[in-house]
C-alpha cells in the first residue's frame, strides 16, 4: 500500500506595505488518510508572499472615472524601478469623516454648514462603501462607528454634531489614524472638513499626526474652509478696527453677523473698536489657518487625496460631492515588489511613481509607503 504524504504550506510573513498588508497564502494538499502515520508527516515548509496594494484614482480627459483600466495600461515605479502589476481592481472603500465643529474665530465655519458638506459627501458614495464619523470639538469623539447604513450616518450628523470655542485637530487626526486601522489596506479614506486650525498643541503633536496618518497609509481628503474664513476675518478686520466717520457697503455689512448688521446701519458714521485680547486672538487664528493648509495640502499630496479651497459657501458645500467621486474613482492596483519586503527595515519609506501608459487616461496615485511591520 502506498503511503500519502502531507504537505502544509503555511504563511508566516506580515508585512504592512503601500495601502494593503501583504496577502497571507495559506495552501495544503488533502488531508492525510487514516493510514497515514506521524512518520510520514513532513515538518512545514514556509512560503514568503508579498503584496503591495496602491490605491490610484483614474479619470478620462474630462476628469470623470474611467471604468476601463487594466494592468498594460499603468506604469508603475518603486524607487525609481519598473514594477510587474498583478491586479487592478474596483474594492468598496471605507470613508472616515473627520469633521472639525470647534473654533469661534472663523465667521463662516459653523456646525450646519460642516453638516451639509458631510450630508452631500456620504449621498454620492456606493452604496457598499462603509462610513464612520469621528468629531473634534473641545473633545475627540467618535460619534458613529463603521457602517455602510446610511439612514444611521445620516442621523448621526443630523443629532450629534456640537459647536465649541477650541478645535483638537492634532489629537483627531492621531485618533483618526488609530480608527481606520480596523479597515482592510488599499481602502482606508480620511476626509477631514476643517480650515487647518485647531493644533495648538505645538510642533511635536502635529508631526505625530502627519506621521501617523501617513504610518496607517491612508488616503488623505481636505475640504477646508481656510479661503473663506480668511477673506470673512478680512472684511470683518475692515469694520472693526477703530476709525471715526466711516461709511461700511452694505454688502460688506449683509455678510457680518447680526449685532454687527444692526450696529453698522445706525445713522452716521460709527467707532468699533476690538479689545486688544481679541485681536491678538484674530491674529493667532489666522496664523493657524495659514499654516494649517500648508500641513494639511502636503499631507493630502503625499497621500494621493486632494484639497478643496472653496470661495464661497456653495462651493464648499458642493465639494463634499466632489470628494465622493473622487474616492470612488480609485482603483486597487496590486505589485510584488522586485526588492522584497522581507528585507526593509522597519518604518521603511519606498518612493512610488505612476504614469498613464494610454493616451486619454489620467492617474493619481500616494507619492510613497510606510513599511510598518515586519518579521
């Protein structure tokens, strides 16, 4: 009688790279028969498997999604070497929201605006594509877990979201971070609506949440309100610095809040002043959300995601639709790496670099990975 041998394949390699984790292999020949003896089992043979997933988002020359892409099609280098791509596929893409509701410098940024960007945003996704809200007040909370229900996203921006005097933007993006991480790789999307205020913390906080955003290789989405709150505080600047006999347009005077309104259109000329502790902290402010957009439009150009610089209320409202269909435009192209992974160190960065190989189709894609595990 002859005996049958056993062979058991296991995967023993993890390694987190570019969007995805490395497949895991894990292949066997039947299972022995009765007759088989522990003398004829064989000790397991390992087998190392690596996978690179890169999100790329393609559009034709009109910058609609093109539905046609194969893996001819794209070229795709790996610090600076020709990659062989073995996949190109549509996977649902799981969407985080980040929405920024503190801050009571920016006269435009407010909690049913945000809402209304959010609301447009989650309406053009698919259907299968999962969601989940995390918001940055005086406090970080998550408001609605991963779900691809939108009747309960809908409800969660509907009934929780709370204005506040400070923004903990630093500390929401690490948080951020930690919660896209229970999302498969080569999917995660951050989308944050914020103006790129709220890091008072200082430098070492919001390096930490670039490097962790980047760590998780998430796809990084910014509507900002940064334009529109700059030129509000401007106009604002205008009518509150102390001057005698001024005369305010009443354009200018229709975009201020109220109290202000019915104070500027008291007959004569007027004297506004603002206490010097407020305009320091209008100063502050700006400075912030300067340098806010700086940080926020490397990030989201490292990453491969967009910003939005809107300058007016119904075009940041609409970019949450923009946003939409740019995440679902994004294919999962796949690569074994020529350099294997095995051999990185840890918290390696490989640079990536893609390009159209035809004529009409346009790619986007991160401009590198973190290689956060290995073994």
């Amino acid at each position: 009688m002859f005996s049958r041998r056993m062979l058991s394949v296991l995967t023993i390699l993890t390694v987190i790279c570019a969007t995805a984790e490395p497949s895991h292999a894990q292949q066997g020949l039947p299972a022995p028969s009765p007759n088989s003896t522990k003398q004829d089992e064989q000790e397991p043979v390992k087998v190392f498997t690596e996978e690179v997933r890169v999100p790329v988002f393609a559009f034709n020359d009109y910058g609609w999604f093109d539905p046609t892409v194969e893996p001819d099609d794209i070229l795709m280098l790996e610090d600076g070497v020709p990659q062989q791509i073995k996949s190109v596929r549509r996977i649902p893409a799981s969407v985080l929201l980040l929405v920024d509701t503190g801050g009571d410098i920016n006269p435009v940024k407010n909690v049913r605006t945000t809402r209304e960007i959010a609301l447009k945003l989650i309406a053009q996704l698919r259907p299968e594509d999962k969601i989940s809200v995390l918001q940055a007040n005086d406090r970080v909370e998550l408001v609605q877990d991963w779900t691809a229900d939108r009747e309960a996203v809908q409800h969660t921006l509907r009934t929780k979201l709370l204005g506040s005097k400070r923004s903990r933007l630093s500390e929401a993006m690490i948080t951020a971070a930690e919660q896209v991480q229970s999302q498969p790789m080569g999917i995660r999307h951050i989308v944050l609506i914020t103006d790129g205020a709220g890091m008072p913390s200082g430098k070492t906080q919001e390096a930490e949440a670039a490097k962790q955003l980047m760590a998780v290789n998430a796809t990084v989405h910014v509507i900002s309100y940064t334009k529109l709150g700059l030129d509000a505080i401007k106009r604002e600047q205008r009518v509150v610095r102390p001057r005698e006999g001024s005369r305010v347009p009443e354009e200018v005077i229709r975009e201020l809040p109220q109290g202000m309104q019915t104070v500027l259109r008291t007959p004569g000329g007027i004297t506004i002043d603002l206490d010097r502790e407020r305009r320091r902290r209008i100063k502050a402010y700006e400075d912030q959300m300067k340098k806010g957009e700086s940080q926020l439009a490397a990030l989201a150009g490292d990453t491969g995601g967009r910003v939005w610089l809107p300058e007016s209320l119904k075009e940041i409202i609409d970019a949450g639709s923009e946003a939409a269909r740019d995440i679902d435009a994004q294919y999962v192209v796949t690569y074994k790496p020529k350099r294997p992974l095995v051999s990185a160190t840890r918290n390696e960065y490989r640079r990536i670099e893609i390009a159209s190989r035809r004529v009409g189709l346009r790619l986007r894609a991160r401009r590198g990975y973190v290689i956060t595990a290995s073994s």
